[in-house]
C-alpha cells in the first residue's frame, strides 16, 4: 500500500504530515514547521513545544553549519597534476604544494595561488624595425612559453607576461640592428628567429622570471607598404643578377675545359715535337760519327760514296736529264718532261743508251778534288 492510499494507517505513513483520505495535497506550511522543529531538536530544540530561544537556536546552528561549509571549502585545496600550489601566509611564500590534496589555514591566515606550468602560452607581436643598413622592415614574431617555476614566475617579476612581451620586442630589434634588410627578408629568417630566442632567453633568465621559452618564429618580415614596389623590383633586379651569373658559370664550365684540353694537347704536341728533333739530331751526329769512323779507315771509298749519295740526292726529283756530250753516240729524242708529267708521283724513268759505256771514269787527283769540294757543298 503507498503511503498517500486512502485507507487506515495512511496518516501515519504520510512524511510530509498530509490528511489520511489521501485527496489533498500536503501543506507547505506543515512541511516548513517539521524541518523547524527537527532542527530545533538536532541543535537543542524544546522538543515538541517551541520554546522561547527556538529561533534562535535554529539560525546559529544554520550559520555553524555554513561557517563549516566554508572553511572546508577554504582549508582543503585540489591541486591538478599540471598544477603548483604556491600557500602564501599573510602574503609571504611559505610553500609550494604539488599535485594531490593539501589542507591549508583558512584565509585570511593563508591564501593558495595556483599556476599551471604545463600550459604552453603564445603571444605575437608586430612592429617597425631598423636594420643595419638603415632599412625598415615590418616584423611579426611569434613566441611560445611555458611558465616552468612558479614562485619565481609569481614574486620576481611584477608583470611576468608584460615583461615577456617587452623582452621579447626588445630582442628581435637588437638582432634586426645588427643584420641588414636582405638578410632578414631572405635566407636569414630562420637564424634571426634563433638569435632573438637565445637573447629572450638570457634576458629572462637574468630576471629570474621562471618563464622557459620554447620556440620563437618570424611569422612575417616584410618592407613597408610605401616601398612595396620597390622592394619588388630590386628583388627582381636581384633574381636577374643571379641567372646571369649562372649563366656565366655555366658557360665558363663549358669553355674553360675545353680551353684547358688544347692547352694540354699543344703541351704534348710540343712535347713530341721536341722529342723528334732530339731523337733526330742523336740519330743524325751517330750517323756522322759512324761516317768519320769510316772516313778515318778509307778516306776515298767514303768519299766517293758520300759524292754519289749527295747527286742522288740532288738529281733524284730534278726535272732535267744530264747528258755525257763528249762520249755520246746517236741521241735518241724522247719527251722526257712530257713522261714525267705523266709519272704520278714518280720520278722519271731515264732512258739509257745501252751501246755506250756507262762506267764512271776513274777519278784521278783533280776529280777527288772537285767531289771533296761538292761534297763539302
């Protein structure tokens, strides 16, 4: 049976106090009076009567029971595992809780301020820089941090992000100074941004601001718009530098080899050249030891033979026929030019009278004279 059934005993199990025929709805004012008076009773009440501190009694228990409410909520801290607790007492650091529960004074005794120092913050900043040699440039920087000590980060610095910040723009305008404009703005970048953090750094580290830097980027670098054009056109101008001088290089690494083999070829040309004529003239001053040996042991033969040699050489590709007039017989008339025209490359065939003696005389001492005198020639 529930307890609101009609029927006998359903008074009795009615909790907010509600007729027995089951068809009226409870009274509020009835269910307002029996949480009175069961907190009455909980916090020394007058039983069923109401007594004359009732009242009374019942708002200081309500007013202990929230006092206690608040100083759990004040006294016990949750620190979360990126999290460090830092318990200050009457505004002095007396502590740094870890993660995991802590139970603390309430305040105004000490007060718990907590950093997360496992978030990674960002910040950029853009602004006008001056170069080295006297440009502008327009520079946006990207930063990245983690707060990595939190007392430090709490009490060393008044204004840790601003003075990040400040830090920061510091930095990249001492780097920008002491680097030119196109060194910014072109392969540069990636080094600027490694300078500018290494100084970040170091100067937060001097303030012992328990801030770590994690990456700095230059987000963009840019001349100012007024001379955008400009700028443009001196990076053209910079563009068409380059590709001539590829250009050259590449056509001096196209002549200068080839230059480099002649130069090589005549070397050895001459090389060769010179080996020749050595070789030549050791062959030729054997050859003439050889014949002086030989003239020593029988100067006439030798002289003879070198007289004969020497009209050989001379008469052998003359044009004309020489002709023994005093000893000659019939002559028989032949175009011997007109044969040798002929002849392809060879010299001419003689034509020899064979009913003459052809012997040569032998040379008495006038005729050795005048083949000593020819032969010396």
């Amino acid at each position: 049976m529930s307890w609101n059934e009609p029927g006998k005993g359903g008074r009795d199990r009615d909790p907010w106090g509600g007729g027995g025929d089951g068809q009226n709805p409870p009274d509020l004012d009835e269910m307002i009076k029996g949480m009175q008076r069961r907190l009455g009773g909980l916090f020394g009440g007058g039983g069923g009567k109401r007594a004359s501190g009732g009242d009374n009694g019942s708002m200081f228990g309500i007013v202990v029971l929230v006092l206690a409410v608040v100083l759990a909520f004040e006294m016990v801290h949750i620190i979360e595992p990126s999290e460090r607790g830092i318990v200050l007492r009457f505004g002095a650091h007396v502590d740094t809780l870890m993660p995991g529960p802590a139970i603390r004074a309430p305040r105004p005794f000490e007060r718990v301020e907590r950093v997360n120092v496992e978030e990674v913050s960002q910040f950029s900043h853009k602004a006008l820089m001056l170069t080295q040699d006297e440009n502008i440039v327009d520079v946006e920087l990207a930063v990245q941090y983690r707060r990595v000590d939190a007392p430090s980060y709490l009490f060393n610095v008044v204004n840790p992000d601003g003075t990040l910040g400040a830090a920061a723009e510091s930095a990249i305008r001492e780097i920008a100074g002491k680097t030119t404009m196109d060194f910014i703005l072109g392969a540069g970048r990636a080094e600027v941004a490694a300078s500018t953090m290494a100084l970040l750094q170091e100067t937060l580290d001097q303030y012992d601001a328990g801030i770590a830097v994690l990456s700095v980027n230059l987000v963009d670098a840019q001349p100012p718009e007024p001379v955008q054009g400009a700028f443009a056109d001196a990076i053209k101008a910079r563009e068409d530098q380059e590709r001539i001088i590829n250009e050259a290089q590449a056509y001096a690494n196209d002549v200068v080899p080839r230059a480099r083999g002649a130069a090589a070829r005549l070397v050895e040309e001459g090389n060769a050249y010179r080996e020749g004529m050595i070789a030549r003239a050791e062959g030729e001053a054997s050859r003439f030891t050889q014949i002086l040996t030989e003239y020593e042991r029988a100067p006439a033969v030798t002289r003879q033979r070198l007289y004969i040699e020497a009209m050989e050489a001379v008469f052998g590709n003359a044009n004309k026929v020489m002709i023994d007039t005093e000893q000659s017989g019939n002559l028989l008339y032949l175009p011997l030019d007109q044969l040798m025209r002929g002849t392809s490359g060879r010299g001419p065939t003689p034509v020899i009278d064979t009913t003459r003696d052809t012997t040569p005389p032998t040379p008495d001492s006038r005729s050795r004279d005048t083949a000593r005198t020819r032969g010396g020639r």
